[in-house]
C-alpha cells in the first residue's frame, strides 16, 4: 500500500504525540522483570492449568492442556471486553489505544481498552466502566460482538468485542482523567483509523508489542480499503 503525503505526515504527527504523552503515575516502559520462576498450582491466584480428556473424530481419546481463569462471574457468558474506542473527528476517526506494560510478552504492548466483567454486570457497563477508568473518557455503546475467544488452542478466555463512541462535545469528555487501580501503569494515545496499520508496524519496529485484537482491527481497515469494500 503507497501511503499519501496526507497519510504520512498523520502518522509523523501521531508519532511526535506519543513520544510526548506523559505517563499516568509512571511510564510502562519503565517496568522490567525480576524473575521468572514455575508457580505451584495451589499459589495461583487468578488461573489454573486443566488436563482435558476428548475424543477426536476418529474416536481416539486424546489428552490437551489448557489455562483456565478463575474470576469468570456466576452467570456471565464471557470473561471480559475489549473496547474499540472511537473519536469521531471532522478529520476523520481515531481510536483510542494503550501502552502497557505486560510481564508474559516481557515488554509494553499497544492495546485497547479492556477489562474483567464483575458479578451481575451487562458486559455493555462494564465496557463503559472500564473505558472510563482506563481512559476518563465517556462513551456510548453502539454494537457488541459475538462471544469469541483470544487463544483457543491454549486457554479457554473470552469475550466481547464492545465497540464505544466517543463525543468530544459531551462536557465530560473535555479533560478525560483516568481513575487506574493500585498496580496499574497505562498511556493512553489516539491513532488514526484509517492509518492505524502503519502506525502499528511503526510500534513493532519501536520494540513495542502488539495486541493481536488491535492488529485484528487494523488488517480489517486495510482489507476495506483495499478492496474498497
């Protein structure tokens, strides 16, 4: 894809405002590891591992290890949501992103909003209120996903894909402050939608990681622009 001279100073503008967002209490970048050790099954505190006995089309008993969380609620279809975040600007769209630091990938990763559901909790609320603790901002819910799953061939996590707009002409979006827990080190940034492919593979040539849900987002823009779809 050729990129225009338009295309190219957005992602040279993007690029100089990430550089210069300060950090919520701290930079993720700023995180390291100390140590990497086996973890005892009876410590594990938020997964447990599974050994999984099936019986594949040929009738053969086979066995599969799989993760499973610990905190999915009573009643809840899915574990969680991600939240495609949207900035509907007269210059066109941008979606909200994060930096943060992840201890498995040993590095900060370029992620969307997200967030565990809590015990009788519609999984649009908690999109709501996880976008609005991880970012300040207020949004409006305009579609949900179907339930689908991050890893299949290893854990058995899910969720929603909430897709949330956000209206930068409602008062409560003016001056967005983050309410991030104890132990929560997150940078918010906005892309551009319609070069967010680009500027992620400018990221990954940073060093930084890329969540597959975000990479996901972005191959789609690409594929409609492609295709004129």
């Amino acid at each position: 894809m050729i990129l225009k001279p338009q295309q190219l100073s957005q992602i040279q503008r993007v690029s100089k405002r990430l550089l210069s967002m300060p950090a919520s209490k701290g930079s993720p970048s700023n995180a390291k590891i100390l140590s990497i050790e086996p973890l005892p099954t009876q410590d594990a505190k938020w997964t447990k591992l599974e050994k999984i006995t099936y019986q594949d089309p040929a009738g053969k008993a086979r066995l599969w290890e799989c993760a499973s969380r610990t905190t999915r609620p009573e009643g809840s279809e899915v574990d969680a949501v991600a939240i495609v975040a949207i900035i509907d600007k007269p210059e066109g769209p941008e979606i909200v992103l994060e930096k943060q630091f992840r201890p498995p990938t040993c590095g900060v990763c370029i992620e969307m909003p997200a967030g565990l559901v809590d015990p009788n909790e519609s999984v649009e609320t908690t999109a709501i209120r996880e976008l609005k603790e991880e970012t300040g901002y207020h949004g409006t819910v305009l579609s949900k996903s179907m339930v689908i799953y991050t890893d299949p061939g290893f854990c058995n996590t899910n969720l929603n894909l909430i897709t949330v707009k956000i209206d930068l002409e409602d008062e409560r979006n003016k001056n967005p402050v983050p309410q991030l827990e104890d132990g929560e080190f997150i940078e918010i940034f906005t892309v551009p939608m319609a070069t967010l492919s680009e500027q992620l593979e400018q990221l990954h040539r940073e060093g930084y990681k890329i969540d597959s849900r975000v990479q996901n987002v972005a191959t789609g823009i690409k594929i409609a622009q492609q295709f004129k779809l």
